[in-house]
C-alpha cells in the first residue's frame, strides 16, 4: 500500500449473499463500512469486487491492533450482525501479514 511501510495486515474478508441481500439494504451497509473503516486509524486501504452474489473485500491495515479497533467499531459490530442475520449465505475472513508487495502497470 505504501512504500514507506515494511509491511502491513490484509483482512480478507470472501461472502456469497443470500438472495434478499440487496432488498435489504446491503449496498448502503457496504458503502457505509467503507467511509467509516477509511476514518479508523491504522486503514491503509480498500480493494473490493463483487458479482450478483459472490464478493470479496480486501482492507488493509498497519497493524493488528488497528484491525483489533475496527473490528469493536460501534457501527462496524451492529452491521456485522446484520450481515449475519439479513446479509450474508456465508462468509469466510483472513488476516494475513503483507511482506512485500509488487506491482505492474502498462503505458
């Protein structure tokens, strides 16, 4: 994420939704966890790709305590209980540590 950073967390978090999913407000939850997570100290960044029901969103973060306070986020518990109960078939998240990083991009 960052040249400066030896290295850094990735939380990845992969779900398949439940039909009822975008009826039921997922995509404002979704965005919202984004413009809150960018607020939280310690978030480096977001990637994020979905289909009409498979998804994955990779967050990244400085450290683990940063992934620590984002996970007891007031906001962030409420949404993720609601991702339980309206949102989600399944879900499946990592925490991984990024040693190095690479990247391409043509002209």
């Amino acid at each position: 994420m960052s040249a400066s950073i030896d290295s850094y967390y990735a939380v990845i978090f992969s779900n398949r939704l439940k039909a009822s999913a975008y009826d039921d407000g997922y995509e404002a939850t979704a965005a919202r966890m984004v413009e809150l997570a960018q607020q939280q100290p310690g978030f480096l960044g977001v990637e994020s790709a979905r289909d009409q029901s498979m998804g994955i969103t990779i967050s990244y973060w400085k450290d683990e305590a940063s992934i620590k306070a984002w996970r007891n986020e007031a906001e962030h518990t409420v949404a993720r209980e609601m991702g339980r109960t309206k949102f989600y078939q399944n879900y499946h998240l990592r925490v991984a540590r990024v040693e190095r990083e690479y990247e391409f991009e043509a002209e």
